[in-house]
C-alpha cells in the first residue's frame, strides 16, 4: 500500500516530497487556492469549528478522520487509489496494453480538456453553495453542506494534481484559471450549464447534490476506468466522497418528504403550504429542473468528442467490466432524433448510431436508472401514507438545452409541444420564481441550537459517526 504523509504541508500518498519541483508548484498554488476558498467558501463560518472527516489514507477501512477544524485550516490532500499491479487498459483501441503512466503525447489536448472540465465543476459547486449557511434547517445539516464543500475542494486539489503533475505550462495555466471562473459570472462563467444554476435554498441544494453530484459519480466511473493510470487511481478515490455527497441529496429530500406528508396531515385539504412545508408539487418541480439541466451534463447524444475520448481509451463506460464487447467497433445503439425542417419540429426518426458515438446515451441511461431509485423510495413514503401522489422523472427529452433535443419543447411525457404550449405551461413543470420565493422564505431564519430542526424537514434518523442527531455538529456563535 502507499504511504500517506500527513505532515507535510501537503497530505499526500504519491510521494511529493521526491518531486521537488512538483512540490514547490502545488505549495506555490496552496495559498491562492485558500484565498479562493476564504472568499468564494461558505460565508460567515469560516471562523467555526466543525466536526469534519478528513480523508487521511486510501485504506478502505479506515480513509477518513473525523474531528473539529476550521475550514480554512481543512487538510486538503492529494490520495490516489493505490496501484492496481500490471493494470491493462480495458477498453477502446488500446485495449490490453499496459495502463499509461504518462499522458501519449497525441491525447494530451484532449485528456488534458476532460480533466479541466472535470475539475471546473468543483470548486463552481461550492461558489453555488456558499450563502446556504445562512439559512440551515438543523446543525446536522449545516455540517453536510460543509462536509460536501470541503470536499468538493479536495477535488479540485485532485484535478491539480494531474494537472501540475502531466500537463507542464500549460497545466500550471489552467490550474490557476480554475480559481479564477465564477459560478454564474457572465463575463467568467464555469463550463458547465448546471454549474452556473443559482442555488438559493436548500430544496435546490438536496435537489443538487442527488442530481448533480450523480452526474459527477458517472463521470468518475467512466473516468476510473481510463488508460492513463493516475486518473483512473484519483477517480475511484474520489468516489469514496462522492457517495456522501448523494447521500445528503437522498436523504435531504426524503426528511422534506416525509415531514411534508406529516403536515399535509394537519388539514382537511391535505395542504402542506398552510402548515409551513413545502408541498409535493413543488418537490416535483424542483426534481425536474435539477434532473433535467444534470441530463445535460452528460453531452450530446450523438457526439465525436464521446467516440474519440472512448476510442483514444481516455473515458469508458462505468464499469467496463460488465460489458462483453469493450471496442464497441461494431454494435450501434438506436436513438430517436427530431427532425426539424426549418427551425420547425416535424417530428421524430430512429436513427442507428455507431456505439462508440452514443457513449454519452450510454452513460446517461445508467443515471437515468439510477436516479430512478431514489424516487421509488420516497413514493414508497407516500404509499404507506395513503396520498395518491407519486413522484415521477421527467422524460429525458424535457427542458434540455443541451444534444439533439436543445431548442425545441417537450412536455414532461416527451411529447413535443410549441413553443407557445411552453411559455404557458412550463411553470407547471419547473419552478417558477414565486417557488423559488416561497421555498426561501421558509428558511429565512437559521436553526443554530443542536436541539431544534426546521419546520419543514423531519430529523434525520441518525447523527455523524456515531454521534447523536443534536450534536454540536458546529460550533456557531449565533
Ligand atoms: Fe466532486
Ligand atoms: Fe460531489
């Protein structure tokens, strides 16, 4: 296994200290990358102490430290997987050659695009993020959202490090440009659609880390899986987070749920807005939005960019393994397509798509199953409840502004619809601003006594770590 060293100024299990030039550029990047996060981190808790894991080595048993920190004092560090020994490449036009220790020099633009794009999405999520302190339902809670930034932080520190370890000059460059975008900044936004969405309260924010932080589990898996070796070793470390991540989401929305179903049993009519909570409805609505612009993130149904990155052997499929055929030259997957004749929809044909192009449609189908699941669980809450209600995905063709469905309208069954239909209709199906007004104005004020959760959330069945629900999860002076 590899050592982890904890007491250099960078925790790290690759070694640093045998790099002295390496070393000197991530300590160089160290100070600008705590200046971004004291600006751009959660505002108005960067002085607290919060009971935080810290990842400390790679060892399944025991990765993570748990104990109060300030967040700007947080270790962040760099852990890759330990080395799979004689590790092939599994898929792709380089299948069966030994996994690349160092980039080809013919996919360094391309592997160098999909590392920055990766790692443009983390620090944009915690941007997002930043003013939700303000207004947490519980401390619990409050600490999640910190747990989830802090770590998002440490990936971006992963995507450095391949970047600053492979890409020389230019990855110096795009190291520093990652600190310099803005989540939502029209003049230097992030590359990414959904990671420019505001995320005002925390409907969005449970919404997100379920939705959004899924996409960012399929992309690790299909990067995990890549020929260039320490990319596939920091990937699937990342993914220990990363599940914590869709952990909160998951669980987030269930609370809402179920204390919604709790407050819709209050009055006759069954309205959990009279009662303060947020009633199923706007729940969908915020499902679908989140659900459809991480749809999004997945990329062009029929693309190039898909085919080459798979062909090149850069990004495969998530877990590889469970295919039979890993060149993918010869199958082909049936997509439907618009036709559109003049900015005019005339309707849809089944197009055969050489697989390797359809990589995108791969990977987005297997969140779409995914996504499904937590779904099921909370209709389940409202079966046994007794409410006719049920919670259901929109069709993946809905709200898209990304791929072959981009710039025309669909309703939430994939029906198309015109544009006017739309305009009419779609805050049926999104949320609109009075939502938005609403769901905020239940949370205008923070719950900062560990004994007390908000009104429109249920507590979590169980605490951190072993500790108790009301623990002082962070240690604020209100
Ligand atoms: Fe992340
Ligand atoms: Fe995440």
């Amino acid at each position: 296994m590899s050592t982890v060293v904890t007491s250099e100024k960078i925790p790290n299990n690759v070694d640093l200290a045998s790099d002295k030039k390496l070393q000197r550029a991530l300590e160089a990047w160290q100070p600008k990358f705590v200046d971004w996060w004291k600006q751009m981190g959660p505002e108005g808790f960067q002085e607290d102490d919060v009971y935080l894991r810290t990842a400390v080595s790679v060892d399944a048993d025991g990765w993570a430290h748990y104990d109060y920190v300030k967040m700007p004092d947080y270790r962040w560090g760099i852990f890759l997987a330990d080395p799979i020994a004689d590790r092939k490449i599994g898929f792709g036009d380089f299948m069966g050659q030994d996994a690349w220790q160092t980039i080809p020099g013919e996919f360094r633009n391309v592997l160098r695009r999909l590392v920055v794009t990766q790692g443009d999405t983390e620090p944009a999520s915690v941007e997002q993020q930043r003013l939700l302190g303000q207004n947490c339902p519980s401390l619990y809670d409050l600490r999640n959202l910190f747990q989830v930034n802090v770590e998002e932080g440490r990936h971006l520190w992963a995507m450095v490090y391949l970047l600053q370890s492979y890409f020389g000059r230019d990855g110096r460059e795009e190291a520093e440009a990652l600190l310099e975008r803005r989540s939502g900044n029209p003049d230097k936004p992030r590359i990414l659609g959904a990671f420019n969405e505001p995320c005002k309260h925390w409907l969005s924010f449970f919404s997100f880390t379920y939705f959004t932080d899924r996409d960012g589990k399929y992309q690790l898996l299909a990067l995990a899986e890549s020929g260039f070796d320490p990319l596939a070793r920091t990937t699937r470390f990342m993914l220990t987070e990363e599940a914590h991540h869709m952990f909160v989401g998951e669980t987030g929305l269930q609370r809402i749920i179920e204390r919604t179903v709790e407050l819709m049993k209050k009055n006759s009519n069954e309205d959990a807005r009279a009662e303060g909570g947020i009633d199923l409805q706007t729940i969908q609505r915020f499902i679908n939005f989140w659900y459809s612009v991480s749809l999004d993130l997945f990329g062009g149904e029929i693309s190039s960019n898909a085919a080459n990155y798979f062909a090149s052997s850069l990004k495969g499929r998530a877990k590889e393994d469970k295919y039979d055929d890993h060149v993918a030259l010869t199958q082909t997957m049936n997509i439907d397509v618009p036709i559109v004749e003049s900015g005019a929809y005339k309707g849809m044909k089944t197009e055969e798509v050489p697989l390797r192009n359809a990589m995108n449609e791969v990977l987005r189908e297997e969140y779409v199953v995914d996504s499904q699941r937590g779904l099921d669980k909370w209709n389940r809450i409202l079966e046994k409840a007794g409410i006719a209600f049920r919670f259901k995905l929109p069709h993946r063709r809905f709200h898209r502004s990304g791929g072959i469905y981009a710039g025309l309208h669909f309703d939430t069954e994939g029906n198309p619809i015109s544009k006017d239909v739309w305009e009419t209709k779609k805050y049926e199906w999104i949320p609109s601003p009075a939502d938005d007004e609403y769901v905020a104005s239940l949370m205008t004020k923070p719950i900062f006594d560990p004994n007390e959760m908000a009104n429109w959330i249920a507590p979590p069945p169980r605490g951190i770590k072993g500790q108790p629900v009301n623990y002082q999860y962070v240690r604020h002076e209100a």
